[in-house]
C-alpha cells in the first residue's frame, strides 16, 4: 500500500520507538530526510505526498541497520553540532552536545581579544575550530589533526560551512613537539582523546563498536594527551594566551594539576549543561 512521507516517518519512529529506541523522534526525521533528500521544512510541507517504493525500502534498510547499534550520525554521513552541519565518517567521533560547552567557553574568551589566532588541536571532524570561527569573525583557525581521513573532513567541512578563507586544516601530532613553523596561538582548543584505555571495553557498545578508539583513548589514566600537550604545546601559545580542554569524568583535578605543573595559572573550570564538569582552562604564565 502506498504510503505518504508523515506516514514513513511515522512508522519509522514507531519501529524505533518499540525497539527502546531513546531519541527516535530525531532518528526517524534524520533517516527520512537523508534518504528522501529533504531537509525538516520539507518534509513537513511534503507530508502528505506519496513515497517511491524504492525510498520506503531504503528508510527500512537504514532503520535496520540503526537497530542493529550503528549510530544514526554514520549512517547518514552527517550531524549538526552548533548550528552547522558536519559531515562525518566513522573515522572521527559524532559531536557531542557536551562539546558545546568548549565551544561557549572559548567565543566567550576570544570575544575580548580581537584579531588573533587559535588553534584547534585533535580536531577530528573540525566541529569545535569551525563553530569557533562562526562565532568570533576575528579570528583564524587552524585544525591540527593527526588522522588523514579526518584532515579531509576537516577540510570539506570548511568548505560546505563557507570558511575557506579563515580556517586550514594542518597535520598534526598532538603528542610531539610542534612544528616551529605553525606559529603562536592566542588560543589553543582541544578536545583529546581521554577515556582511559581500560574503559573502553566497558563503554555503550553504540561507541565502542563503533567510533574510532584513536579519538577516545587518552593512555592508561586517560590523561596522556593533557601532559604531552601542557609540555610539548607550551610554547605554541604567547604568553599570555589560553589553553580550553575538554575533560572527562574526575579529571578537573588531575588537568589543572597538569596545568600547573607546567606553568599555566588563572585555572578555572566549567560545567556543561548537563551540570557535569566538561572544560578546564588555563594561561601560560611567562618563562620564568
Ligand atoms: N565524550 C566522549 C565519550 O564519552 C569521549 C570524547 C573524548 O575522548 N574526547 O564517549
């Protein structure tokens, strides 16, 4: 029987749903629009249209395929994370509400320091140094990435996000001393691999089967990225300039610890909006 695209989404919500799907309002729209090629105004206002057959079938086989545990956000190659679209793959991690909170804390920063650089470090898909940018026009941005296939991401993301010519993707090794030639930073943002490697098998499978482990393990303790970063990136801020991370659970005092170890003070901490802490923030202090 010929189904209208109301009707394709709301049978596909109810699949979900009586599967235990929590967010299935969002999955169903985000499954029905990819495949149909619609955005949410359109579906609405094609509500009452009839559906191909072969765009029914592939709704189903997506839908199946979520059931199964792949993540919505791979399966339609996108998700939105500060009012932008990123394109993604399941070589970078899906943008987390959560992540918004670095975003919030480094606009708020950067919007008293005029024209400056800033540098965003294991940027994966590039979603927090875009959404930077999209915030304070001021400033240019740099995504240091490690990983080629995200470097990529990162650089289509620029492009469909229209920020060419203020944001470059660079490669970088977050662990290594930097290359001399990428310059100083007024600002350094970063959201580093930090589960501790013997949690990941613990982890919601919807994350460990599924997103990159080289952008969840942060070492041992989870905190590797942190230290060779305070160290080794020390001298890629001007003195002066500010250091925003990304935390997981119980790490405020281990961060700030690290911060102060290598002579970063005015340390302070955030909470998302979920009220867990999720930034700690830091300057670098003068060379002694
Ligand atoms: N927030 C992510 C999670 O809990 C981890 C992100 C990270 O390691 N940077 O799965």
């Amino acid at each position: 029987m010929a189904m209208t695209y109301s009707g394709l989404y709301l049978q596909t919500r109810r699949t979900l749903k009586e599967a235990g799907s929590i967010a299935a309002d969002l999955a169903a729209r985000e499954l029905v629009c990819s495949v149909s090629g619609k955005n949410r105004e359109t579906l609405i206002r094609d509500g009452g249209l009839y559906v191909p057959p072969e765009i029914e079938a592939q709704v189903a086989a997506l839908t199946a395929r979520h059931l199964a545990g792949e993540p919505v956000a791979y399966i339609i190659g996108e998700w939105e994370f500060y009012g932008l679209t990123m394109y993604l793959s399941p070589k970078v991690l899906i943008p987390r509400p959560d992540t918004e909170c670095l975003v919030d804390r480094a606009v708020e920063y950067l919007k008293t320091q005029g024209p400056c650089r800033v540098l965003d470090l294991c940027a994966g898909s590039g979603c927090v140094g875009i959404a930077v940018a999209s915030q304070v026009p001021e400033v240019k941005v740099v995504l240091g990435e490690i990983s080629d296939a995200a470097l990529k991401l990162c650089s289509r993301n620029i492009w469909t996000n229209s920020f060419s010519g203020r944001v470059v993707p660079v490669k970088a090794d977050a662990l290594q001393e930097p290359d001399p030639r990428l310059g100083r930073f007024q600002c350094i943002v970063c959201n580093p691999p930090y589960i501790p490697s013997g949690d990941i098998p613990g982890l919601d499978p919807s994350v460990r089967d599924y997103e990159p482990h080289l952008a969840l393990d942060g070492g041992p303790d989870g905190l590797a990225f942190y230290r060779a970063i305070a160290e080794k990136w020390r001298g890629a801020l001007h003195s002066g300039g500010r250091v925003f991370f990304e935390i997981g659970a119980d790490q405020v005092l281990p961060v700030a610890r690290i911060l102060r170890q290598h002579g970063f003070g005015e340390i302070q901490h955030f909470d998302d909006r979920s009220g867990l802490p999720r930034v700690v923030t830091g300057i670098r202090y003068p060379d002694l």
